[in-house]
C-alpha cells in the first residue's frame, strides 16, 4: 500500500494539519528565551529550542548584531537594544524560512 500524498489547501483561513505524525521535540531546558552567558559581547538563548546569538560586531565595535538559523540582524547599538529585537527578529526568520517552502 502506497502512502497517499497530502491534497494543497486552498483555504487559507484554516490550520493545515500533517497527515504523518510528527516525532522528535524541541530543546526546552534551559528555559526558552532566557539569555546566557555574562560577557557583554555574546550572549545565546532559545527560541523555539534553536539558539539565537546576540554578539558584538567585532572587538573594537560598539555594533551587536543577531544571528539565528543562519540569518543575520545587524546595527544595535547595544547588547540590550539587539536582545529587545530578539524576539520580532526570530518570528522574521521563521517568516522568512516559511515562505521557502
């Protein structure tokens, strides 16, 4: 027996759900979004069990930018203003990555 091949919705307005069952999980300890690590030029966190990293440009820049999933985010002028933008720029990745698909 042939497994069936999932049919593309076209209403947009409901939740497509996967007709495989979907196994493995996600890194949930250490807790998600909570920042690690005590130097001011990097420091990492969860988001959706994927660490993201917030680091000084370089070690003469007052520059920090983002890094996660192998996208960038560039040009905070401090380590607090890029993890403030942590979260919108995780959920812009994940847009992004989506839309690929």
């Amino acid at each position: 027996m042939q497994a069936s091949k999932p049919k593309a919705s076209t209403d947009r307005g409901k939740v497509w759900k996967s007709p495989w069952p979907l196994v493995g999980s996600t890194r949930t300890t250490p807790p998600q979004q909570q920042w690690r690590g005590q130097s001011n030029d990097l420091q990492t966190a969860l988001f959706a069990g994927q660490e993201l990293m917030a680091i000084r440009e370089s070690d003469d820049s007052d520059i920090f930018e983002l890094h996660f999933l192998g996208m960038m985010a560039k040009g905070f002028a401090s380590m607090e203003d890029a993890k403030q933008a942590a979260p919108s720029f995780a959920s812009a990745v994940f847009d992004k990555l989506k839309a690929t698909i």
